[in-house]
C-alpha cells in the first residue's frame, strides 16, 4: 500500500493543489526519506508549472484559481521542509 494519498507522489501533488487533500504533520511522518524527496519533487515541479501558466489579466476568477493554488503548493512545501528539519534535530 502506497503512503501517498491517491496512490503517488504525483497524485498527492495534484490533490494539495486542487484543495482536495490538505498536508498534515501526521501525514509526512508516515512518509520515509525518500518518499519525502519524491514528493517534495512533484511539488516542485507543480508549482513551477502552475507559476508559468499566463491567464490573462481581466480574469478575476482564473487568477485568484492560480494563486490558491500556489499558496496551497506553497504550503505544503513549507510543511516538507519543517518536517525535514524536524527529523535532522532528532537524527
């Protein structure tokens, strides 16, 4: 059985950005070293995609679509990292 939610990291990326799944602590500590290096990747790469998509400016709604799914992403991120910090402390 796969750690990720949605069965990959991949998926898990896309379910953060979508909103449909929200990062916990508890989540990550579930996660190994290098599951939580695949999913770091995945949002990486999905927040690079999602900050070079062009919408343009009188899109109110596309827009404010974009940007919660960067702060979401963004997030997540910072959970990684606080929990990377965390297991470096403890090892």
């Amino acid at each position: 059985m796969s750690p990720f939610l949605g069965g990959s990291a991949p998926a898990m990326a896309n379910q953060i950005a979508e909103g449909y799944t929200l990062l916990t602590a508890v989540q990550l500590k579930r996660l190994s070293d290098a599951e939580l290096d695949a999913l770091q990747f995945e949002l990486e790469k999905l927040l690079r995609d999602l900050r070079g998509q062009v919408i343009p400016a009188d899109d109110v709604a596309g827009n404010q679509l974009k940007n919660r799914k960067i702060s979401r992403v963004t997030n997540a991120l910072q959970q990684v990292n606080l929990t990377r910090q965390q297991r470096s402390r403890r090892g």
